[in-house]
C-alpha cells in the first residue's frame, strides 16, 4: 500500500474572517465618508472666500497708496530725482587665472 504524506500546514494556511468585512463596506461607511468629504468641501470652501476677501482687501489698499503718493507727488514742488544708476559686478576677464581664497589643511 503507498505511503500518503500530509504536506505540512503552516500560520498562512489557517483561515481567518480577515478580509471579509472589507468586500462589502456596509453602507453606513459609505454615508460616514460622504459626510467627511462634505465638510471637508465646506472647510475649503471657507478658506477660498476668506483668500478672496484678504486679496480684495490687498488690491484696494493698493490703490489708496498710489493715489496717496500721486497726491504727495503732486503737490510738491520738486520732482523725484532719479536714482544713480547700479554698477554692474566686476568679472575677471577670461584669460586671467581664477584667485583662490584660503585653503584650510587639517
């Protein structure tokens, strides 16, 4: 008569209820994850008006300092004095060595 070997199980072959929930998400999750995402939308929504009310803000302070300074430069006699020109950085010609700072040795 043959020898019939049992092969040998092992920790993955034991079967657990793992897993099953996942397969079918009961529908109260699915209205939990709805009402998640509806806040969240709410959340940003607040954020983009309050971005839209601080930009408006910017733009209108803007404009009061221009037309403060066109007034102040109108009104006075003199006209602004234009700036001196900024020299360019001095480069090194490209047949001149690059000079080397200080070289620390340890």
């Amino acid at each position: 008569m043959p020898v019939r070997v049992v092969p040998l199980r092992g920790l993955a072959d034991v079967r657990t209820l793992t897993g099953l929930a996942d397969r079918h998400s009961p529908a109260y999750k699915a209205y939990l994850r709805v009402s998640f995402l509806e806040l969240e939308r709410a959340r940003h929504d607040q954020e983009i008006a309050t971005a839209q009310r601080r930009l408006a803000f910017l733009i209108a302070r803007c404009h009061e300092i221009d037309a403060e300074k066109s007034e102040i430069l109108a009104s006075s006699d003199t006209a602004p004095t234009p700036s001196e020109p900024v020299e360019a950085p001095r480069t090194r010609r490209p047949d001149q060595p690059a000079k080397r700072g200080f070289r620390f040795a340890y």
